[in-house]
C-alpha cells in the first residue's frame, strides 16, 4: 500500500467499499453512499463497485456523485467486488458498506477509535434489521443473523471476537493485502451465500498471531430487511445455506476455528432462546412458543446443512487441491495434486488442461480446425501442458492433435443406453452432460484416482484450467450443445478453476415458440450464470455477438473480438492467391435451410459461371458426417452432369487438406462456414448462401471482418440465379488490392486470437494464492 495519504498525527485514512450488482436495489445504494458521504469522521474516498451489470455501471456513474464508480474486473460475487474496490483504493483502512444497508453519522468514527491500538486487525460494527414491513412475531432474536442482523447473546460493548461481518466492517488494508483479500470463490454470488467474512477473518488472524478483530455495538449500520425474507420459508432455507457454508468453510479453514463461535452459539444462546419462548409462551404470549419452535427448526436445519455437505464430500473434494497448494505456495513449491503430481499451471509439472469443442464425432473439418488452432495456441502459453479433449473419437483426435488425451463419453455407452437407436443415445448422452455437472457433488461419489480421469466431470475436477474452443453453438440453433459446454464451465467455476472461451459465435437466440422455446430459456439462463466468470471470452464476429456477450453478463475487460480460431492454421505469409478455379461447397439440411430443390437451383448458375471462366470446379467439403455430408451433396449435383467442365470431388480428410484446396481457388461459392473462412484468410473471395438466421448471422459476422471480398447470397429472395451469378462475378474479377486486403484482415484476426490466448494465461498466473497452515491442511485431509 502507498503510504501517500498516511497521517501519523491523526486517526488512519479510510476508504470505503460498496458492492452492488442489482438494479431494484438503486435507492438503497444512493442511501448507502449518502450515509458515507456524512461521516463525522473524514473519508478519503468512496469506491462503489458494481458487479457485472453494465446498465447499472452506467447509472451509477451518471448519478452518484460523490463516488467513483468502477466495474469488478474479478470473478462474479460480493468478494470479487469488494477485492476490485480494494484494489484501486488509497486508504490506510478499508471500510465495506453493503448496498441495501446505511450507516449511522458516527459509524467509522466508532470502528476508527480502535485502530490506534497495533493488536487489531480490523472493527465490526452492530447492525440493526430495517423491516420493511413489521417484525414478524414467530422469528427469534437469536436468529436476526439470517436476516443480516446482530443476534441476542452478541457482545453489548466493545469486544475481542473470532469474526465481524464485512456488511459495516473495517479493516487494515496491510492485513487485508498480506492474505488476498476476500475469496473470489467463496462468498455471496445471487442467492447462494457462504460465510467469506468469517474466513477472511480467520485467515487474518492466523497469518497474525496474536492480533485480533473488535467487536463495535457503538458503531451502528442498519439493513434493510424486505418483505420476501420476513417469511418462515426464507428463514429455513438460510438456516440450511448456513449449515452448507459453514462445512465448506470448515474444509478451508479447519473444524476448531471455523466452529468454535457456533459450539458456543448452540449451548448457551438458543438454549436459553428456547426456554425463554416456552416462559413466554406459559405467561400467555402464543407467539413465545412458535419462537421456540422456529429456533429447533432453524438449529435443524444449520446441522442438516453441514452434515450433507461434509457427508457427500463435496468441500474435501473441492477445497483440498486449494488448501494443498495454498501452503505449498507459502513453502515456494507447488504441492502434490490428485495424481500425486505438483499441479500446474505454475508449479513443478505443467498444467492439466481440458478443452470442451463443438464436434464430439471431429467428422466436420471445421470443427476439428478451431480445435486444432486451440490445442496450439494453449501449448504455445503451456509448452508442456497435458491436454485433455472431450471426443467421442479418440482415433480421430490422435490424428488431429497428437499427445492429447481423449475424454469419451460414458453413460451412451453403458448397456442399456447402447440398445437405442443412435439418435437417442446421443440424445440421452447429451441430457445427461447438460444435467451431470449440477448433480456433482449433491450425492458420495469416489474419489478420483491417480492418472487419466473417465468421464468429463472428473476431468473437470482434475484439470487446472478448463477452455471452450471455438464454435457457432452458443444459439437457439444448437442450444443442447451449448447448454451442455456451459454447464461443465459452470463446474469449473464453481470449484475455482480458471475458464475461457475462445473463437465463438455468440447468437442468434430468438424468442419463438415451439418445442426449443424453454431450450432457449435455459440457454440463456445458463449464459448469464457462466460468461460473467469467464477470463476471456473471444469472439468470431462483433455484428451481433459483442452487444448479446455483453446482454448476457460478460465482463467488457473479457470480451476481445479475434475472428475465427481456425486462421491459426492458415499460411501468414501467403502471397497472391495463384488458383484458377471456382470453389464450391454445398451443405443440403435443414439447419442449413437448403434442400434438394434449392440444390438445384444453386447447382445451375454454379457450372454455368465456371463455364464462362473457363475455370475447373473444386469440391470443399466441409462436413464428413454421414448424414448431411458436403461430400454427398456435392457428388449429388455434380457427378452426372455432362458439360465441358471438369469437377475435382475429393474426400478432404483433415483441416490442412480444406486449406489447401481452398488456395486453389479464384472465388469460392458456398453454404459451408469455414470454406468460407479458409478462402477469405487466403485472399479468395467467398460467395456465402444463407437463408435461416443462423447462417445470417454467421456470414454477415464474416463480412464484417472482410468487407468487400464476402458477397451475401440470400436463398429466399427472388431471381435467385440472377443474384448468385452476379455475385461469382464480383467474386471473380475482385481487383488484387482487396485480395490482399483480406489477406491483412486474417493476419489482424490471427494476431488478436493468439493475443486473446496469452491474455487468458496471464489472468490464470495472476489469482491470488489461497493462505493456509499446515494444520488446517491436515484438517483438509483428514
């Protein structure tokens, strides 16, 4: 901390850091920051923070004056927030002020006092409940603290205590900064809650012995309290969030410390609670029994918390690789990891990587393109990482990016599942890669074993850093996909993994009905949860995809525009294209809107132009699956038409092969994306056939990034030969200086994409080490 604003003669200077991150609660913040504003103890700097929410990033900046007003560039939740506010404040003390609470005029000035004495830490303050409505009868005091409220049985003057809460906590910003502040990953996200003040306490206290944390009821900050959370229903379910984020908190920071003040709580404060409401209940006051009752009901539930958390081990499986390498960090080494190896990405042996894709079978050269490109660009960043590939063909994968591991699907593979057809079985695999990641963790499962995980869930727990490669899926299109690459990053997150996407398509998500209407829903849902916790997310196409990134939650500092991941495999140095024929692709589905009708139709002006130019017609087959293969297609059209032309139809086995055909190429006519692509990156104009939004969308992406040499042919419009012919035409005759053009546009695009990778690894080497002792990490493991 820079000691500029240090003032030895008086009291420390402090900043004050409120979090916000919803809209409804707009009043409450301008309460909030009014009631800082009015200290009677001077104030450096008021930091409102707003939690990946541009339109309220926006309002806060237009309207509180008085603050300075910034975005968490760290991971979603109050603790990110609060660690960004910290991390650009000035003061010697660092205040937090939650958004629906206001301090009294004499808050700080209560915590500061205390400051002056070298064995404290930090000072909490009494918090008062502000009911929007009346206090319900049936709630007893001894559980205020489920409304955010000081509890009956807490100190009544100023005392040492094990913990204070971060809603009107103050805190030396040295100790502050000598454990990382808050846990990004621990903490209060939308309505899941986890005691993150508790641990940073504790840390603090360990990593100080002998200093200590104040309790304040002199320093007073109300909370609002609104009518949804003055129901038994919210009660119960906070006593059970307690309970579970007590256990997991247990796990970080070891059973005696992290329970010692709730043992306490338990014997002497309900205890008493409990023969207080039946003496109340005995002198006539009927709601002293129901306080009895909520009191047994609310312990219950707590316990019932805990022990279903520690009882299906999801805090030892999730927080002991964390607590591991948080003490080998201390010792300047990394510590073993699940397969008895120091885990990477900065320690001892390199990085486990997995990388989810959008082409499981790597039957669409495309597919296997942006893959390919991402396998690179991760090993350029890790050298020596081991990549884990989730392929449902490992050969396939061998051939395409050798020394990667193949994670392959399980459960369409288990007896039963392998007597359906092939289409519900894939289907059934799908739903259960969409649903498996929530159920991870809610019931015992066994502990992964030394060496290669089985299933991708276990890759996710063993993998250090978890990347979606490129693809167009995150759509109403194929949102079963995108649902279920989204929900294997969410359990990323969720365990404290660092994640990525990159070279994506994001869009169209339209709003029609039909049966995909609630698939779309959860696609959203499922975006909003993930692409604010990605540390990079890089985009194809900036026409749509930025501005419904951007609607969906991702952070602005996140988002970089990059082009397709598969140029990485196109020649940086190319010349002058030197080809002489006419590409041509064809993809005949319904996704694609192209049936055999309007094959024909294409098929017509296509021969005709190459006649005309005197110029061979060379097959770019894209897709290679069965059904709905380039290769068919085009053999369809082409093969028995009789004309002067001559018709090169090969079966085009790997990316390079696309690349390569692609450069013998003068245009390229097609319904096929990366046909497109690899022409374009070569300086090859590309006639592109759209008709559903979903190819709209993509080749109008694609003609943003090469203006002038990406010609939009719409299929449903009429004099469909007319158009198609002109645009060959263009294609065609489009001067040398827009070739080349294009050509500089790839190498801008590559360039971004291989930025947008070294981007990603700087953000994992910067997280902050997790504090832990060597006690606390036999507590873990025991």
């Amino acid at each position: 901390m820079s000691n500029d604003h240090a003032n030895p003669a008086g009291p420390p200077t402090v900043s004050v850091v409120t979090a916000a991150f919803a809209m409804e609660r707009w009043d409450d913040l301008r309460e909030a920051v009014s009631s800082v504003l009015v200290q009677t103890a001077p104030v450096l700097e008021v930091i409102v923070v707003i939690d990946h929410h541009p339109a309220l990033l926006d309002r806060a900046r237009r309207e509180l004056q008085g603050a300075v007003v910034i975005p968490n560039t760290r991971s979603r939740g109050a603790s990110g927030a609060r660690n960004s506010g910290v991390a650009v404040s000035r003061g010697e003390i660092a205040a937090f002020l939650d958004d629906d609470a206001v301090a009294s005029p004499t808050w700080l000035e209560a915590l500061l006092a205390h400051f002056g004495d070298p064995r404290v830490i930090g000072v909490g303050s009494r918090i008062v409940p502000l009911w929007a409505g009346s206090r319900p009868r049936w709630l007893p005091r001894e559980f205020d603290w489920t409304v955010g409220a000081s509890y009956r049985g807490m100190p009544e003057e100023a005392t040492p205590v094990r913990n204070v809460w971060s809603c009107g906590m103050a805190v030396s910003r040295r100790a502050f900064d000598a454990i990382g502040g808050f846990r990004d990953d621990f903490g209060k996200v939308g309505n899941r809650s986890r005691p993150e003040d508790t641990d940073l306490c504790l840390r603090a206290a360990a990593a100080q012995p002998g200093r200590t944390w104040i309790y304040e009821p002199a320093g007073v900050v109300a909370h609002a309290v609104p009518l949804e959370r003055a129901t038994p229903r919210f009660f119960l379910r906070r006593c059970l969030l307690e309970g579970s984020g007590k256990a997991v908190l247990a796990a970080l920071d070891g059973t005696s410390q992290s329970t010692s003040e709730e043992r306490r709580y338990t014997r002497r404060v309900l205890s008493r609670g409990v023969a207080r409401g039946v003496r109340d209940a005995a002198r006539g006051d009927v709601s002293g029994g129901l306080r009895s009752l909520a009191i047994a009901a609310g312990f219950g539930c707590a316990v019932a918390g805990f022990v279903a958390v520690r009882t299906a081990g999801i805090v030892r499986r999730a927080c002991r690789p964390q607590a591991l390498e948080a003490s080998a960090r201390r010792a300047g080494a990394r510590p073993a990891g699940e397969d008895g190896q120091a885990p990477g990405p900065n320690g001892t042996r390199p990085p486990r990587i997995l990388i989810d894709q959008s082409g499981y079978d790597l039957l669409n050269l495309g597919d296997a393109a942006m893959l390919q490109s991402c396998v690179i660009r991760l090993r350029q960043a890790w050298p020596e990482a081991e990549v884990m590939v989730i392929c449902h063909a490992p050969d396939r994968l061998a051939a395409y990016c050798p020394g990667t591991i193949a994670i392959g699907r399980t459960f369409a593979d288990w007896p039963a599942i392998r007597l359906l057809p092939r289409r519900p079985r894939l289907a059934a695999e799908q739903a259960w890669k969409m649903a498996a990641p929530y159920f991870c963790g809610r019931f015992p499962s066994r502990r992964i074993r030394p060496g290669r995980p089985g299933t991708a869930i276990q890759a996710v727990r063993a993998a250090d850093l978890i990347v979606a490669s490129g693809g167009g899926y995150l759509t109403d299109t194929w949102w079963w996909h995108a649902v279920g690459v989204l929900s294997l990053l969410s359990l990323a997150q969720r365990l404290g993994k660092p994640t990525a996407m990159f070279g994506q398509g994001v869009g169209p998500i339209g709003d029609e009905g039909g049966l995909s209407r609630a698939g779309r829903a959860i696609l959203r849902r499922q975006a909003r949860v993930v692409l604010p916790g990605l540390a990079v997310l890089g985009l194809r196409e900036d026409r749509i995809g930025r501005d419904l990134a951007l609607r969906l939650g991702t952070r602005p500092g996140a988002l970089v525009v990059t082009g397709d991941d598969a140029l990485e495999l196109t020649p940086s140095e190319a010349g002058p294209p030197a080809g002489r024929a006419l590409g041509f692709s064809m993809r005949v589905s319904a996704y694609a809107g192209v049936d055999s009708a309007t094959a024909e139709a294409i098929r017509a002006p296509v021969l005709r132009a190459a006649e005309d130019h005197g110029a061979p017609i060379v097959g770019l087959p894209v897709s290679r699956y069965p059904v709905h293969g380039d290769l068919d297609a085009l053999r369809t059209l082409l093969q028995a038409e009789r004309s002067q032309t001559r018709i090169a139809l090969n079966d085009l086995a790997a990316p390079g092969d696309l690349v390569t055909a692609a450069a013998c190429c003068r245009a390229v006519v097609t319904g096929s994306y990366h046909a497109a692509v690899f022409g374009l990156a070569q300086g090859v104009p590309a006639v592109c056939l759209t008709r559903p939004r979903y190819y709209d969308a993509k080749f109008a992406g694609l003609a943003a990034l090469f203006p002038g040499a990406c010609f939009i042919v719409p299929l449903d419009q009429p004099d469909l030969a007319g158009r198609l012919r002109q645009a060959i035409d263009q294609a065609w005759d489009l001067p040398a200086p827009a070739r080349a053009a294009a050509r500089e546009a790839a190498a801008r695009q590559r360039q971004a994409g291989r930025e947008a990778y070294a981007r990603f690894r700087e953000a994992v080497e910067k997280r902050p080490a997790i504090p832990a002792t060597a006690a606390e990490i036999r507590e873990v493991v025991a």
